[in-house]
C-alpha cells in the first residue's frame, strides 16, 4: 500500500476518539518515546490540528509553566477518562 494512501486511511481511523485512545495506549505499551511523539503526531493530525501543533504548544505550555502531556492531551478532547488499573 502506498505511504499516502496509508496515512490517509491512519487519519481517517484516528477521527474516532476511541480508536485514537487504544492507538496511544499501544503506542505507550512500547514505551518508546519517539514511537508516542509520532502516535501524538498522527492523532493531532487526526483531529484537525497543524502539523507544527506539539512544537507550538510545547512552546506555550514551556511559557506557563505547566505539564505538556497534560495541555497535549486536553487540546486533543479525545474524552479522556482516569480508570483504576
């Protein structure tokens, strides 16, 4: 399958905040950073945001002070949920 059909098909299916969960999740079961920066990557695309969109908000949240992951995940609104282990 050709890379740009692939991606095209990888976005389509991260639109589905569910699906966009279980593809961080794996992402993090492999506990490669790289590997999850990508998965971010691919769901922020998913959801409309730009390209350069981890960068300018890791810029920003650097300028208040807070927890990157957190304002990353929030700006996704993928509905997320704390659940007991």
């Amino acid at each position: 399958m050709p890379k740009r059909i692939y991606e095209q098909e990888l976005i389509g299916y991260l639109q589905d905040p569910e699906l966009a969960i279980e593809y961080l999740n794996a992402a993090l079961e492999e506990d490669d950073l790289e590997l999850f920066g990508t998965a971010l990557k691919n769901v922020a695309k998913a959801r409309g945001k730009g390209e350069d969109w981890v960068e300018q908000l890791a810029l920003k949240t650097q300028t208040l002070g807070g927890n990157q992951l957190f304002f990353l995940l929030k700006e996704l609104d993928l509905g997320l949920k704390a659940i007991a282990a």
